[in-house]
C-alpha cells in the first residue's frame, strides 16, 4: 500500500500520526497518507515564515520561470495525476483529466500574471503611484471536491505575488496535494510551499496562527463562519468560497429538449458535488411536464460506476458523511415532492446515488432551502418571471446563477436581477482563469481568478511624493 508524506521547509516527512484514505468507488483503504500534529504545523508555519523574505526579494522573472517548470513536470504527469485523483475522490477518469488539465492552465495563467506600478497621479507637483507588496505566509485550506483545481486558485497566483504558502487538504483526498508537493520540493525553495494534513482537527490552528497573514479557504458556509471567527484575532486578509445553492430559471420560450441536457449537465457534474451547481430549476408552468420527462430520461440513462471504469458517467459521492447526508435529503423530498428518477441507493459497495430528479416539491423543503451537494435536482414550478426570480433570491447564498432563453435581451433583464457573483446565461460552469469569480451573501467574499483574484495575495502599498524640495512643498 502506498504511503504519502507531508512536506515541510523542502523535505518529506511522516507524521506523528497516519491517516486511511478510502476510495469512495470501493469504500477500501487503497492508500496511507501522514497526518500533522500541532508541533508540526508551526514547523510548516515557521518554514514559511522563514522562506518568505528571500522569495518575496525574488524578481518576478524567476518566480515565473519556477512556475513554469514546475507545470511543465505537471503536465508529462498529467495522467498520473488524473488517475490518483479518480481514486481518492471518485470523479470518472475523463472528468479528473479534464480537472487536471484545468489546474495546470491556472498554474500557466498566473505565472504569465504581474500587477505593475500604476500611476494615480503624475503632474509637476507630484507623483503618486500604487504597488503591490506580497503578504507573507498564506494558509490555503481546500476541499474534496475539486481537490486539485481549487488548489490552483490560491497556490500559483500566491507565489507569483511572492508570497509562500502553507496547504491543508481535505483529509479525505489529501495525496493529489502530497504528491503535488514532489514537484513543489524541485522546483522550489525550501520552505516556498509546504504541505500539512490533519483530521480536521488542526483548521483553528492554522488560521489564527499569529505569524499567518492571509488564509484562502473553500468549503461549506458554515465552516467558513469559523474560519472567519478565527482569523478576527489577528486582523488577517482572508478569502473564503463558500457554499451555493444555486437556481437556473428556464424561460417559457426554451424547448426542454434543447435546454435539459445542458441543465442536466450543470446539477450532475462531479456527482452534483459542486458549489456552483444547478441545485434548484425553476421551469414555466407550460414547459414543465415536458423538462421533467426530458430530465427523467437523462437520469435514467447515466452510466453510474466506479470513474476508472471506461464509460463511467457519474462516480460516486466522495465520502460516507456527504452520502448519508444526501440520502437524507432525498427521504425527506420523498415526503414532501414526488421522485420521478433516481431515489434509491445503488446495492453495492461504493457511496453510489444515482442521478435523482424531484418535482412537485414545496419551496420550504430541505432540498430547496439548503444545499445538498449531491445528484439530487428539485423542479420547481412558476407562472410568471417575478414569481421565479423573488423564489431564486429567496435564499442566503449567492454564488451562482443561469437564466436559459432564446431571447438574450430578456435573459439579461432576467440576470441582472439575480443576487449572486455569478450569473451564466444559456451555459453554465463556464469559468475562464482570467474572470474573476467571487460569492454573494453568505457564499463568501473576496475574488478568486483574473487580476482581482490575484490582488487578494497582495497589499495595496501608495507611494505619494512631492516634486518640490522639503519645505517648498507648504510655502
């Protein structure tokens, strides 16, 4: 069995402790991986801390050339990487190939990225510029279901800013990260990255540790409350992206064949594991029986298996936890709406749901009101756009959104109404590196992604200087 270690100020060590990691397609321990305890985190910490000023002096040139190594390494393990991803998170191998292709165009993006000196005044009294400055020592906490691409976001635009950076994975999909950090040790400065794992039990640690200056965190709203609790201590910089509940309204003038497959697509990716997935549908009240049959036959046709399988469509959910929850949700969407695909667990090993399509449900129902980041897609019905558009806002989150029509001056009238930091039209997940993607409500704060999401690892610094000599300035 393979065992993983954590990296620490450029070397690999184990843990005072191990931890399982179980494929979710099997439910069987295929891997061992080190875990961290607090003496071991202000190591990573301390290591950091340590490395940051000879790499924050580095210029920008040679920063970007370690950058690009390291993703020319990542890109000849490109399949490696994919196949390791599949294994511990679940995801069908094509969908890992194409997550890991992703992560390695973000790591392409940022090393190409600089924020020049910008000139805010310039007259023959004065001159007044702005720079930006690197932070110090950046807590990057990732979650399972993205393991590899969502550690993209935070790590390269961190590093090419001249910050360094310590990661914590998710401990149920923690060796993507480890095994990332082989190419992190040679490629990069002792101590530039460094690579922890935990049980969940050293996030408090991590993110009020005083000599941490910004933490980057993707992961449920409620957790991301208590990483933001944590960081108030120090006053430190923080992101956070947090959960969605997403809504897609389907205006009457769509045919539901052309728009389910692609409304289909945007619930189940990943195993609707996704904070940007459709996870409510509002359709018209005359197109609703038709979307809901087209959905069905969708749902009955998807292929759900183990994702190394070839032909897989959908894999498992990731852990037992998140499988539990799910099936909760769709007892209690039993009670309240009506199941027209899906419904039952698969019998055999492995966290297997197939794709669950639910109409006639109520609004206050726990599928609609809360995020069940699972294959689980609730219909819902509307008379008028008003009608659907209040429903959609009706919610604490705001991360996404889609409005589908063949009329794109009426979707805009439509979108521009929707709360959230994201609002696609006619398509969905469509996330290019350089725009940046942010979170509403109580879907977080701070960007990710583009120019703005790379000025979250800096400090605005204004430099503000007389032309006059001393003196002269105030006569």
């Amino acid at each position: 069995m393979t065992q993983y270690k954590m990296l620490i100020n450029g070397k690999f060590v184990d843990g005072a402790a191990t931890l399982d990691v179980v494929n979710p397609a099997t439910e069987e321990v295929f891997a061992t991986c080190a875990r961290a305890d607090l003496n071991q985190l202000n190591e990573a910490v301390a290591a950091a801390k340590a490395a940051f000023p000879a790499w924050s002096k580095t210029p920008i040139a040679e920063r970007r050339k370690r950058l690009e190594a390291l993703s020319a390494d990542f890109k000849a393990m490109h399949e490696e990487f994919a196949r390791l991803l599949t294994e511990e998170q679940g995801k069908p191998l094509p969908h890992a190939m194409y997550e890991v292709g992703g992560a390695i165009a973000m790591i392409d993006y940022f090393a190409a990225q600089e924020l020049p000196e910008k000139v805010l005044r310039d007259n023959e009294n004065e001159r007044i510029v702005q720079q930006r400055a690197p932070l110090g020592v950046v807590a990057a906490i990732t979650p399972w279901n993205f393991p590899v691409i969502l550690l993209m976001l935070k790590v390269p635009a961190a590093l090419i800013m001249g910050n360094t950076v310590v990661i914590k994975p998710a401990p149920t999909t923690p060796l993507t990260t480890l095994k990332f950090g082989e190419l992190c040790a040679k490629h990069l400065p002792p101590g530039v990255v460094n690579i922890i794992v935990d049980q969940n039990d050293l996030g408090g640690a991590l993110t009020s540790h005083p000599d941490v200056a910004k933490v980057a965190f993707t992961g449920s709203t409620e957790t991301g409350k208590k990483v933001m609790a944590s960081v108030s201590s120090t006053l430190k910089r923080l992101t956070l992206e947090l959960g969605g509940n997403d809504a897609a309204i389907v205006l009457d003038d769509v045919d539901p064949k052309v728009a389910a497959p692609q409304v289909f697509a945007g619930a189940t990716m990943n195993a609707g594991q996704v904070c940007l997935a459709i996870k409510r549908l509002y359709v018209h009240e005359s197109q609703y029986d038709a979307m809901c049959e087209e959905l069905v036959k969708l749902a009955n046709e998807t292929i759900v298996d183990d994702g190394m399988k070839q032909g897989t469509q959908m894999g498992p959910v990731q852990n037992k936890q998140q499988y539990e929850k799910v099936l909760g949700y769709i007892e209690d969407a039993r009670q309240r709406g009506k199941i027209i695909a899906g419904g039952e667990k698969l019998n055999r090993k492995g966290y297997f749901i197939p794709p669950t399509i639910v109409r006639d449900i109520p609004d206050d129902a726990r599928l609609v009101r809360e995020e069940q980041f699972g294959p689980v897609l609730p219909v819902l019905r509307y008379k008028d756009v008003d009608d659907a558009v209040a429903r959609a806002n009706d919610t604490e989150y705001g991360l996404g959104g889609t409005v589908w029509s063949n009329n794109l001056d009426r979707a805009l009238g439509v979108a521009q109404r929707i709360e959230s930091g994201t609002v696609w039209i006619n398509k969905h997940l469509d996330l290019p590196p350089d725009i940046p993607f942010a979170g509403a409500k109580k879907s977080g704060f701070g960007s990710e992604m583009g120019v703005e999401g790379l000025e979250e690892f800096t400090q605005a610094r204004v430099i503000n200087m007389s032309k006059a000599p001393p003196g002269a300035a105030h006569a």
